[in-house]
C-alpha cells in the first residue's frame, strides 16, 4: 500500500494519472528524512565547506572578488547536489544555521585576502526565508565585526523572485542591511517579473544577469539586446551588472563592449576551496598580469 501512494504522490505532482512504483524512489525519500538529520552535524565536523568562484572585473581585468558557494561531501555518498539540501534546509527551518556558517567562512576568507592591501569583496547568497528574519542584521553584524571585515566588501545575493515576492517590512530590512554599508546584489536577473518601480524601490547595487542569457549571447540577437539593455537601465540607476555563466572568450569580450562591469563563469574560474583561491589569485595578481 505504501508504495502505490508514493507512486500515486509521484503521478499527481507530474500531472499524470498513473505511474508506476519504483523501489529507488523510496531510497530517494529515505535519504531526504535522513539528510536532515545528518545535515546539523555534517556542518560542525566539517563535511559542509565552502567554494568561492571569481569574478573579473572587466574595466581593469583584476580579479574583483568571488562568489561564496555551499558544498557538502558527504562521507559515503560524496558531493551532495546543493540545491537538494539547500531546499531540504529551508523547508525544514534549517537554513539559518546553514547561512550563518557559510557567511562566516565567506567573511573570515575575504578578511584574510583584503588584509593583504587587495580590494576583493566576497558574494554570499541569501534564503528566501531569511529576509525579515529578526536574526538577520545582527548576524550579518556580528560576523563582519568577529573578523573585521569592512562592510562594503560583502554583498548579499538575493535572487529577483526573492526580492519581488518580499514584504514592505522585508524591503525595509533590506535598506537597513545596505545602511551599515554592505551591497545588494539582485540574482538572477531577467527570470523574474521585475517593473522599473520595483527596481527604483528595491536598494540594490548591482544586478546579476543570468546566465540563460549570458550563455546565448553570441547566437542569439534577442539576447544581446536584452543583455545589453539591462546594463545600460542598471548604470541609469546608478547600480553595477554582473554576468554569470561566462564560458568562452567571445562572449566576455561582447560583454565588454557593452560596458558590463563584472563576469563570472567557467572561463574565469570554477568554484574552489580557499587554498586553490589563494594560488589562484597569485597566478592573476596585477604584479604577474603586467
């Protein structure tokens, strides 16, 4: 019985009339269960890390900062897909411990890079459901205080669906993040629904493309005017545009004939851990470019 209802379950979420059992399924499902309870203590023995994936800045071709990205390694059944887990957390009131331990990595790492005299801010992705979270402000307070790290070197992604769908007293949170001087980064850009009020309203200062958009840029006409007209509405509005998923030359150089500020993607650099940042951004030092 229980395992016609998993495929009975299965056949209405697909918008289908039937389907048929399969046994894996159930594995999948135990796993889910499981992976919550393993997730707490994966992150305090370490098996939850931190990947930072660079950013170039296209003005002066240095690398400008990086993307602060969760992986967890799981001992017997290795990486774990971040968005099952991710998802798993937020559904399950989990995400804040999650959060608050990668926003600590990610500002002790770009605390340690900035010491040195490099001007390198450090992106952390923001849940959905920790905008308007009372914890939220102290957090992020106490943390750039805990390795004193300037708050204008860390920017807070949050994706456009996020941000749209965010209460009066949620934006206003937002505007009190970006007063004790952090950036607002909108993720995501050009798969929501965004109106130029929002985007007036909304304190960010920078807006991320995304990557469908990037990735057809060099193919796809629609997509160059699309791409090159945000650019343009972002610089109106005084904000900074990032481009993701930038994999081949050609498409970096487009992009900086459009006057795009930042890129990010495979051809700048995959997600690493801290130790291959490092040997990373001293084999693109300006010292080594020249």
């Amino acid at each position: 019985m229980s395992s016609a209802l998993l495929a009975c379950q299965e056949a209405q979420n697909a918008g289908e009339h039937w389907r048929v059992y399969d046994p894996t399924k159930l594995e999948a499902t135990e796993w889910r269960v499981t992976m919550l309870g393993e997730l707490d203590a994966a992150i305090d023995n370490g098996e939850v890390w931190v990947a930072f994936q660079p950013k170039l800045d296209l003005l002066s071709g240095e690398i400008c900062g990086a993307e602060a990205l969760v992986r967890w390694t799981h001992p017997e059944k290795g990486p774990i897909n971040p968005e099952e887990f991710i998802t798993a957390a937020e559904r399950h009131d989990r995400i804040e411990k999650l959060t608050e331990h990668v926003l600590n990595r990610a500002v002790q790492v770009a605390a340690s890079l900035n010491k040195g005299g490099r001007k390198f801010d450090m992106a952390v992705n923001l849940s959905p459901r920790l905008i308007g979270h009372a914890n939220l402000k102290p957090m992020v307070v106490q943390t750039l205080r805990r390795h004193g790290l300037p708050a204008e070197r860390l920017i807070l992604e949050i994706t456009e669906t996020a941000a749209m769908s965010s209460a009066e007293s949620a934006m206003q949170e937002l505007r009190d993040l970006r007063g004790i001087g952090l950036q607002l980064s909108i993720d995501d850009y050009g798969t929501g629904f965004s109106t130029l009020d929002y985007l007036k309203r909304c304190p960010a200062t920078e807006l991320k493309i995304d990557r469908s958009f990037v990735r057809m840029l060099v193919s796809s006409r629609s997509d160059r005017i699309m791409v090159n007209s945000t650019i343009e509405l972002a610089h109106s509005l005084g904000e900074e545009v990032v481009a993701e998923g930038v994999e081949d030359n050609e498409t970096l150089q487009l992009l900086g004939q459009m006057g795009c500020d930042k890129a990010q993607g495979y051809l700048i650099g995959r997600p690493m851990p801290y130790e291959a940042l490092v040997d990373y951004l001293a084999d693109h030092s300006p010292a080594k470019a020249a």
